[in-house]
C-alpha cells in the first residue's frame, strides 16, 4: 500500500463531485448546499469538529464549490481541502450578524439567490450544542429549496474500491485489536480500564506499522478503539450498555468491539466472550447466536432483498426456540458512519448489489443473564459476499 | 462525598421535571415530546446511544412520563430509569410499520392526539446516521406542534448546587490527567499515543480512588479525555485541528485538553505547553495569551453581560498588538454539553446570573507556526466567579 491508499484520493473525490453534479443536472438543481459533516468529508475529504458554529459546503451547478465557515476554521479548510474554491468565513457564533445571514448574502453574491438549492438542512446549519438561528429558507425567500440528503446518500450505498481497501485495512488492525484485548482480560478488573489499555496497545502497534502514512480523520482520544462498552456479565444482556457497574468476574459472557478508523471508514468486528468453563446455557445460547449468524452470512448476495438476510437469521433463531430473545434486526450498512443505511431489517426491500457493506450480527439477550452476539462486515461481490473482518467465531476459541 | 454524590439525585430529577410542567401549565402545553439525549438525560438521568432508531421521551401534563423506543432499550431503560411509568417498543427501524407512525398511534392512545405538543424535533426522531421517516407532526394532524427547546435549554443555563458540585468533581480529575499528561510528552512520540496512555493512567487512577461510586453516563472509548488532539507544533495553530501530521518535537508549542466526565458533566481545562526553552516569539504571544485571560477571569461576575467578557478579552489582545491572530470569542457555557449557551460572544448579551459556568479561553493562533490558548472553567457566585479549574498558568510551569 502507498501513503495514498490510507485514504481516498482526490481524483475519487472529484469523480464524487462530478457524479453529484451529473444528479443536480438531472434535477435542475442550482446548488447543493450540505452542512452535514459525514455528507461534507464524502464530498471534499475535509473532517472537522461539528460544533454549535454553521459550517456549509456550497457545490453549485457551474461554478467550483465553497466554503462557508467560522473563522476558526479558515486555516483547517485551507490547509486540508484543496477542493474548495473560497472559504468565507464569519466571525463566530452567534456574532453581532448571525452566521445563516451572512451565508444568505454569500448565496447571493455568488448569484445563487434565486437557483433551485438542494439541501440537508433548511435551516441551513447542522445545529449541534443548543445552536439557534433564523433558517436559510426564510431568509432566502427567491430561492426553491429541495431535500437534498439522498443525491449524497445514495452514492454511500454501494462502496467504491478505495472505500473497500480502506475498511480491509481498518478490518484488519481490529483484528490486532481484538487480540490485544483477549489478552488483557482479567478478573477483577473493571472492563473500561481494559479497553482503553488495549486501544492504546493497539494504536502504538498501528502507527509503528504505518506511521506518517496513518491519518486519523474523525474526532476521538484513539482511532482505534476496542473494549466490551459495558456489555460485561449481566450488562451483555444490553446491546447499548454504556459502562458496567462490575468488574469482570469469572464466568461472565462479554461482547467485545474493535473499530479502527482508516482514512475515515470504520470495520466493526464484535465477539462473545466467556470468561473460563462455559456452563451448558451458555452453550445453547453461544449455538443458537453462531448458527444464525452463519444462516445470515450464506445469504448475502447481489440481487437479493436486505430483509431476506434479517428473514433467515430470524428463522434460525426461531428454530432454537430461542425468539424470545431477539431484541434487534440482523445488521445495518456499514462505512463513514457506523451504522448506514440499507437495514437487515423486514422493514428494508433494497436489493443488494455489489459493492455494499455490511454488518452482520443477530443477537440473542437474556435479562438480568448475558447476552450474545458476533458482528463481522461483509462486502458484497459479484456472486455472493467476502468477510472484511477475519476473526476466530467458536466457543472454544473464544474462552478465555 | 457519598455514593448519590456522583450523579445527579432522583430527587433533583423530579424537581427538574416539576419545573418543566410549571413551564407548560403556563403555556398551556399538553405534553413535552423530548427526542435530544442531552435533554433526555437532563431530565431524568437516562443515558443512550442516539442512532437511526427514534426514541422519545415523553412529559404529559398531567399523567406520569413515559418512553418510546427501540425494543433494544427497554430492558436498560428498566434499569436505569425509575422515573418512566411506561416504556413502548417497537421491534426496530425502519419496521415494517415505520416506528414514528407507532409512536404517532401511542401518543393518540395516551389521549394526546389533539394536544398542543412541545417537541424538540417536528419529525419525532433525533434523526442519525441516515434515519428517514415521515414527520410526526403530518401524522398527527389534530395536535398543535410547537417548539419546547427552550423549556429545558433555559433551565439548563444556571446549574444547580448539584451540577456544580459534579463539574468540580470533574475538574479535580481534569487536573490529576494534565499532570500524567505533561509527564507523558516526549520528543518523537506521536501525541495520539502519549493522549491515549495517559487518559487510561488517569482513568485507573480516578477507578482506582472512585471505585463503584463512579458510573460513565455518556458514550466514549474513556470517560477521562486528555492529549493535545493534534495541536502540536504548527498544528496548533488550528483551533479544531484533529490529529497531526508530526510526531511531538523540541521547541513545539503544545496545546492540550483535559476533560472528566463525571455524572454526565465535564470541565474544561486546557494549556499551552512548551516543549523546552520558548523563544521571545512564544513568550510574546504566551504573555499577550495569559493577559487576555486574566483580563476575562477578572471580568465575570453576577449583572454583566456574557459580550463584556469578550470585549475585555478583545481588547486585551489589541492592546498588545496581536488582533490579527484572534480566531474565536473567549468561551462558552459547559455543562451536560461540552458547548452550551450562553457564548462570551459580541452577540450575546445574556447577563450573567449566579450559578453559570463557563470555559474562559481566549486563544492566538500564527499558522504555520503556533496557538496560544488556555481554557478554565469558571462559576459565577453571588459577587464574582470561582474558579472550578485549579492548574499551573504561567510560561515556566508549563515548559517542559
């Protein structure tokens, strides 16, 4: 791999952009205008933190796309994106003239005060942290705006090969991860303590390998990031535990998750763990979970529908006897965002198609006992599905 | 310090949500639809993992509150929730019924069809990672929907004795992990491995004092955060940056974050550090910094308006000459969120009322070659302001 393959180029970019423009055509659209910062890193590559202050990238239909931004962030954009035109910025939020007013009087000036916009906001701003302000449709009352989300959106749904390379490499130091974390285990200590150790160990292991070629894109203490998430003993039984209030003892069920951002996308590799001898009801419940995870991974393939996928892990699971312990749907797509759109769920009829990714991970849950699930991304081929997380699935394997 | 100390009381929860109905019996509001997790856990203390799954918590006026959710909630909701009278599932998103149009049903069913309905989000969901739905508000014709932001936004500007204690609580670990943390940096070392080492070295030892009393309430790989996020070197001269592209170096200007979060709530404290002896370059705009700040610390207090704060700051960095490396306003609120309003901002002029806390965080960025900003917490008193942050300011204290 080369520096560049650690994340997308800017040719795949501009290929992004022009794919983009080729739908506003198609639409007559005159600007799409995105303030979301997963829509706006697809885009331009450019990350940055979300914060209260509206940032908006502007793609018009004939002219090269800009920025909008806080001043805080003219330097960032300047010095990471050499995509964007201008960047014009405003002081700060909410400043004596609000920031939606200024970027309506840019709109203006860039003769796109009475186009057709497409936006993922109307508001004009992605609005985090108590944000208030006027919307951008009011205060551009020439212009049409239109939902704008899906002419990023649909692009996300299948992956490009760069995307899939990146999600391998990501897939491939969880793998690391999630080894380093087995080892660290131990009885008697809280699973926090154990998950940030090992995101560390791991994180050093990675940046020796990769060095300067390594970027991390998103927000967070560590790109890598691996720990069971309070899913320990009892509190495995919640798939959203947020932290345990136990230490790990013997005989608890935990469910791990390594996720390693590469050039922005992220792996998701999950695991049940048994922490010594496993007792026979872990047995049944370990049995039932593998056995539908293996029914949903033989049934990816191109041409199929999502909730086909969720229909068999489900049917298996009922075959155990074991329905009653079903609390979510089979698994979500999967790349920038950690959960994406199509849902392996009955709700969801996309048919697959090559090049999408996805988790896989039914789970079974018993209150106030354990919970288990696996999770591994696969990638749609042109016949069936390669697994992008390689890890040990059997009980004996996974006993520690 | 007692078990309950380290989280918000059941009893101040009950009193919070007393406050809410005061609120709407005022404005004649039927019931407070809450989709926000900030808000969600300001009002009862729940915690979750905000996804494309809508949940919602909802305050009748006059019947007890109760929960919609994700089937993959209730059994933590249960737990940790003992304000909820009801907790309604629905199998998953998107469904074969779309969750909202369930929840559509469930509010008509608790007699709220044609209600005056409060909400923060007219479509019902917080709306994440690619969530699509219908609007609540379409479906749910014969009720009035009107904006409850402000309901819970504006009783969260003043903390509570409670909060405050929590914020401090919070800083002291803030503190012990900027120690580690300056103990950690060395020369050649990326600053996302001496970030993540040392926030795991602080967490063992706050587990460590803490033990069972301490509960992570939001998600992260570790509720202590401390590093330097990429300001190192010319990488701090990027307010936002997030990682660099150079591993720490002799005669870098360093700036770091150090945040705890206890109960929900995190400081701020932040310092620019030197890596060996600073040049007149760096003491020039590291003294222009420390002035700015001290001419803010000494500013805020009960009856003045949050833009005087800025403006004394703003006028500090003129008088030395170095308006030119200004990026930002001085600060902001802190709380549940890491930005809250009010802003110390030439736009807003909310006065100052006891019982605020704000970061005071002036900053001085060259590009190319450093930034300058500490960041305190601070808490408006009955006269003048406390410091909820204690560390070291000065240029030879922080020379490493």
């Amino acid at each position: 791999m080369s520096l560049k393959d650690l994340r997308i180029s800017e040719a795949e970019h501009k290929t992004r952009i022009e794919k983009i423009r080729g739908e506003m055509r198609g639409s007559r659209i005159g600007a799409l205008y995105l303030t979301n910062p997963t829509r706006i890193m697809y885009t331009t590559g450019f990350s940055y933190i979300s914060t209260e202050r509206p940032l908006a990238l502007v793609i018009p239909m004939d002219e090269p796309l800009f920025f909008m931004a806080p001043q805080l962030e003219y330097d960032h954009i300047r010095g990471e994106c050499t995509l964007a035109d201008e960047v014009y910025t405003y002081p700060d939020y909410p400043g004596k003239a609000h920031p939606i007013r200024i970027f309506a009087r840019q709109m203006a000036e860039r003769g796109l005060g009475s186009s057709v916009i497409a936006t993922d906001s109307f508001d004009g701003a992605a609005g985090g942290f108590g944000y208030r302000g006027p919307s951008l449709r009011d205060l551009m009352s020439k212009a049409r705006f239109v939902d704008g989300r899906d002419i990023v959106d649909s692009m996300r749904l299948v992956k490009s090969k760069q995307e899939i390379r990146l999600l391998r490499e990501s897939a491939r130091w969880c793998e690391v991860a999630h080894d380093i974390l087995l080892e660290n285990v131990r009885s008697g200590v809280h699973d926090a303590l154990i998950a940030v150790r090992s995101s560390h160990e791991a994180l050093a292991r990675m940046l020796k390998r990769l060095g300067q070629r390594y970027v991390q894109f998103k927000i967070a203490l560590s790109p890598v990031v691996v720990g069971f998430r309070g899913q320990v003993g009892r509190g495995s039984a919640i798939p959203h535990a947020v932290y345990s209030k136990e230490k790990i003892r013997r005989g608890d069920v935990l469910v791990s998750e390594a996720g390693v951002e590469v050039g922005g996308y992220t792996s998701e590799l999950e695991r049940t763990v048994i922490v010594g001898k496993p007792g026979s009801k872990v047995v049944r419940y370990f049995t039932a979970m593998l056995k539908a995870q293996d029914a949903a991974l033989h049934e990816f393939r191109p041409g199929i529908a999502c909730s086909k996928v969720d229909d068999v892990a489900r049917q298996s699971i009922e075959a155990s006897g074991l329905a009653e312990a079903i609390r979510h749907h089979t698994g979500h797509g999967i790349g920038l965002d950690g959960h994406e759109p199509p849902w392996l769920d009955p709700g969801d009829r996309t048919i697959m198609r090559q090049g999408m990714v996805f988790s896989c991970e039914p789970g079974l849950y018993v209150p106030g006992y354990a919970g288990f699930r696996h999770s591994d991304t696969i990638e749609i081929t042109g016949k069936g599905m390669d697994l992008i997380t390689h890890y040990p699935r059997g009980l004996e394997e996974l006993t520690i």
